[in-house]
C-alpha cells in the first residue's frame, strides 16, 4: 500500500473510533489541578472538624470529641455514593484517615491493644482509628482492659472471635468483671505467613506462635513442618521477635510482623487452612454511644441453671422481633451452676423493641449486663 493510502486509512480509522488520544502533558494537568482540588477542599473539611470541636465547647479531654456512631454514617455515605472505579474498602480506608486527621486536631487519642508491635490487634487499631492515632501496645488482653478502665488509654481493641476457630475466651471472661463497654467493632482479614530470618524451610526446628494461628495453620504445618517443635507465646509479634534472633526458628504471623522484625516468607501464599480467615475485634470504651442507625447490642444475661432456662433468656427477643446474631455461654464464676449468656443483638439499647425485650427478660434473668450498642462494622 502507498504511503498516501496508509495515511488516508489511519485518517479514516481515527474518525471512525472517536477523538484522538489526549495529551499526557494535558492529562497530567488535568491530575494537577484535581490534586489541588481535593487538598483544598480536606483542608476545608479540616477547618470545619475544628469548628465542630468549637461548637462542643471546652471539653475534658480528647476522647470527649469522638463520636463513633458519626464516624460510621460518613463511611456509609462514602460506600453509598461510590460509583467505583475504586472499592468501597479503599475509599472506607481514605475517609477513615482524613477523619482521624481531622479529629487529632484536638488532641491525638490513646488507644491500648494487645502488642507489641506487628500484631493483628495493630493492623485491627489502625483499620478503625487511622494513623493520627496514638497506639499503646500491651502485654496482655487483661491489661488493655485495665488501661482503658484507668483513662490511662481513651479506648482500646481486643480480639473476640475468629471465623474458623471460634471465641476468644479470655476476651469474653474479661466482661465479667469489668465496667468497660464495647464502643464497636472491626473485622480484619486475617492471612498468616510462616516467616523466619533466613526464609529456608529446611532450617526451621521449631516455630512460635500464638495458640490461635497455631490452630489456623494446623494442616498445613503437619503436612510441611511435621517435626517442628511448636512453641506457644502471647502474641505473634512476641513470636517473630523470638524468631529473629535464629536461623533454625520461624514465626507464624502477618505481613507487619515480617517487616517491623525484618523477617522473609519461607512460602509465599497464606498457610492458615481457611481461605477466608477473619478475626473479629471490639473496641472497649467507658461509655455507651448514641445511635448510627445500623448498630448491634451485645448483652450478658445470667440466669441459673434450669429447664428451658435458654428458653426462656431467648423468647423476649423473639416476640419483640429482634435478630440474634451469636450466643455463647460461660460459668459465672459468681455462684455455683449459674451461668452467663453472651448475646449479639441487632439494634440498639435504645430503640424501643430492644428496652421492651430487656425489660421482660429480667423477670426471668438473676442479672443482665448491657455491654454496648455500636455501629456495625463497615464493610
């Protein structure tokens, strides 16, 4: 074909699909001044955050300036309003750092979780209160609850259930005793990575790890690492700080914990056996926060030990239309045989059906506890 006829095709070819390709010294322009846009505009947002605080007047401290069941109407709006081509999850993650930005404008909040450093308790702290955040890291489950309950920490997160191994029994006894309540809650895709210094399977003799992901990963170590002499500690950060200081020791935990221990991936997939791992947090508080308009109530009913006695702690919320969404029964410790009911409600304490229905369950209840009404997790 002749070179004028070339031409003439690509002419044709052109009008035929549309406009020609933009410039990309003109689309980067374009980008520039959206940039622009939008850092004016979270500026904007963070002025008005800050006459938001004004507008409460002077408050104690900065824990009196958050308010939960707001933060979650904004996240819905977002996932309401996306039209993609971005997920909801990134997006969720964006506002949730430009709030938390926002509301350290005040004064940054402490938030105590179960360290040190690398462990999912972390990844779950910074998923729901953002970077601006301070986090406090602790030795123990027990010990987050005494931090928060002593103000030393303006809330706290905990582990409460995991989707293939179930509850976390410390975490449930620990509402027994104390006076916190549950200010909300987080799910966190949970994917464990077997991690040593050398990233040689061959020389691993033994491997620490928490309980749990030892649980979660069970198949996959008996069927690769059989004679490993496996090592139980309280958290898997605590487990990759043990496995740094050896060649022939691993670690079972997430991609944070490789990183701030400086460690490799032995394999490069997730070894817990369900795909879909999922840990379910709570965050602790000292109050009870108003409505979101999507909340779930968790309670504690005790009731002795008799027949029908589930029954009967499980009617009222039938008759009432309320949706059960977990029970999980624990000795008291209290009296002898009488046991306390943990119960996920959807709805909040203060809806009418919720007060009709705790109202009748306490003629058939020895005690009932409301432990929290909180936003559902956003997605």
């Amino acid at each position: 074909m002749a070179a004028k006829d070339k031409a003439s095709t690509s002419k044709a070819g052109t009008q035929a699909t549309g406009a020609a390709a933009p410039q990309l010294a003109d689309v980067r322009s374009r980008i520039d001044q959206i940039d622009r846009d939008i850092q004016a505009l979270i500026a904007e947002r963070a002025r008005m955050a800050h006459q938001v605080g004004k507008a409460k007047g002077k408050l104690a401290q900065a824990v009196d300036y958050y308010r939960p069941e707001r933060e979650a109407q904004v996240l819905r709006m977002v996932v309401d309003r996306n039209e993609g081509p971005l997920s909801d999850e990134l997006l969720v993650h964006v506002y949730r750092e430009i709030m938390s930005a926002c509301l350290a404008q005040q004064e940054p909040l402490k938030i105590g979780y179960l360290g040190p450093e690398g462990t999912f308790s972390q990844q779950a702290t910074l998923k729901h209160f953002g970077r601006s955040a301070i986090g406090l890291p602790m030795a123990s489950i027990e010990e987050v609850f005494a931090e928060v309950e002593a103000g030393n920490a303006d809330f706290g997160v905990v582990p409460v259930e995991n989707s293939g191994q179930g509850t976390i029994q410390v975490t449930l006894d620990m509402f027994l005793t104390s006076n916190l309540k549950i200010c909300g809650e987080v799910e966190l895709r949970v994917n464990q990575y077997l991690l040593s210094r050398s990233g040689r399977i061959e020389d691993i003799e033994r491997i620490y790890s928490h309980p749990q992901s030892f649980a979660q990963t069970a198949a996959w170590l008996r069927a690769n690492l059989p004679k490993a002499e496996k090592i139980p500690v309280a958290s898997n950060a605590e487990g990759a700080r043990r496995a740094r200081a050896s060649d022939d020791a691993a670690s079972i935990g997430g991609e944070s914990a490789a990183q701030v221990y400086g460690l490799k991936k032995v394999v490069t997939r997730p070894i817990q056996t369900d795909a879909d791992n999922t840990t379910r947090f709570l965050v602790l508080g000292r109050q009870i926060f108003p409505p979101s308009g999507h909340d779930r109530t968790s309670v504690l009913v005790f009731i002795h030990d008799k027949p029908g006695a589930l029954f009967d702690v499980l009617s009222p919320f039938a008759r009432h239309g309320i949706s059960m969404n977990r029970i999980e029964s624990r000795p008291s410790h209290q009296a002898k045989w009488e046991y306390g009911f943990f119960i996920d409600l959807a709805g909040h304490v203060q809806e009418p059906a919720m007060q009709a229905a705790l109202a009748e369950l306490a003629a058939q209840a020895t005690d009932i506890k409301v432990l929290g009404s909180y936003p559902v997790a956003v997605p």
